[in-house]
C-alpha cells in the first residue's frame, strides 16, 4: 500500500525505480502462493508487479489488485488481463470472493491507528471464502529498521530516460509508541526539483498483531521470519504471517 501522494504519476513512475522485481525480496516469496490460488486480492497493489507476473506465469484465474495511488494503477493497467481497482479497504468491498488476499511491501504498516487496522481486518475477512488465506508481512519492530532511514542511507537508481535519481529516507524519531513518520526525497540532476512524499507506518509485536488477528476473526496458521522461509524469532526482520478465517 502506497500513500495517496502516488496519486502523482511521476512518484509512481520514481517508486518503479527503487522497487522492481529484482530490489525486491518479497515478491518471489508471494508468487507460488499466487499460483496456487483460484483467486487472488492484493491490497496495495502498487504498479502490478506480483499480479503481472503471475499472470505472465500462466495463472488463469481471478486477479485482482487494489490501491488509492491512481499514478500507481496508471502504470499497472498497463496490463488489462487483471482487475485493477482504484480504492482502499475502507471504499471497496467484497464477500468471499477470493481464497487468497495478500498485502505486500510492508502494506500493512499503513494502518497507523486501531480503528484503521480493526476496519482493514475485517474487511479482509469479509473478502475471504471459508477456507481462504491472508498472507502478508509486517516489519519485526525489535528489529528498528527506521533507524537506517537517514539520508547518509540514500540509494540510486536509473530512470526509463537514463537519468540518474536518488532516493533517501529520512525518519523522525518515533514520537508515538510504534508509530514512525518518514519522508521519501526523489531527486535527479536532470529534474525539475526533489520530489518528496510523506508517510507514516506502524510497527506492532508478535503480540499485538496477534491480538488484533484474533479479535478480527482470524486464525494463525503459519509465521516466517525472512524471505527465505526460516522460522520467525524474536530478531528476524520480518513478521510474515499466514492467517485464515477463524
């Protein structure tokens, strides 16, 4: 899930950069569970890039991506064989429609308060068939992994026109128990100006996030700590939860 800022189909254009297939280690570990399904919800879909693959893979069932960055699904229509739906959670609903709904790139994270996150939940239930499964992953908070977000961290990449842009984080310190605010800078020496967007992401423990599977209904069935399938500890990076309806 992006911010609303990808609205802007240069920011959509920009996160393409830092964000394709190869930067990422999450979508490889996504793609089997994709396949195996009849049909498949990816809340926060962004550019497309799972449902695209997995479409290009041969996956002849329902495909169906989500996000409010109209920028992002400019980009992702660029396939028209999936479903592609401008929206969120709170705007669009659907009743067991599909046996796997998904939330990659940390997309959970968005939902910064209790309401927001309680509301997300049950609308994913909602979406679910009786024996459906909720994947997705959350950032291990033990972990602190906004401490690396400072310019000193920044990366580069090459655009679609061969420039060169660089994007750096820069994270203030949580002001709010597991809440870290952040803004991601885009600049370019062939570009107007920095592109900045503003986000704000949650960070829950084991515990919590447990809790607020269970009041909403749903059961854990599996937990992963890397994207390489090891089991979740208490210093793994990652929270990647495997849930069904209880």
């Amino acid at each position: 899930m992006v911010d609303h800022q990808y609205a802007d189909p240069d920011l959509a254009e920009l996160y393409d950069v830092f964000c394709s297939w190869d930067q990422r280690d999450d979508l490889a570990f996504y793609l089997p569970w994709v396949m195996s399904a009849r049909a498949v919800l990816d809340v926060g879909c962004g550019t497309g890039l799972l449902l695209h693959r997995a479409r290009a893979a041969g996956h002849q069932g329902r495909l169906c991506g989500l996000d409010p960055g109209a920028g992002m699904l400019a980009r992702a229509r660029s396939r028209s064989d999936v479903e592609w739906v401008l929206g969120d959670l709170g705007s669009v609903r659907w009743e067991g429609e599909f046996d796997l709904v998904v939330m990659t790139g940390h997309a959970f994270q968005v939902f910064v308060t209790d309401d927001e996150l309680r509301s997300a939940l049950a609308a994913v239930r909602s979406a679910l068939t009786d024996d459906g499964r909720f994947l997705f992953e959350t950032r291990n908070p033990a972990a602190r992994a906004w401490e690396r977000w400072t310019p000193e961290h920044a990366v580069e990449g090459v655009d679609a026109r061969g420039g060169t842009v660089r994007m750096e984080y820069d994270a203030e310190p949580p002001a709010e128990p597991g809440i870290v605010r952040f803004t991601t800078t885009f600049s370019s020496p062939r570009g107007p100006g920095p592109r900045t967007s503003h986000s704000a992401l949650r960070f829950l423990d084991v515990a919590t996030l447990s809790s607020f599977l269970t009041g909403a209904g749903l059961v854990v069935e599996e937990r992963f700590g890397d994207w390489q399938g090891g089991a979740f500890t208490e210093t793994s990076p990652e929270i990647i939860t495997v849930a069904r309806r209880g």
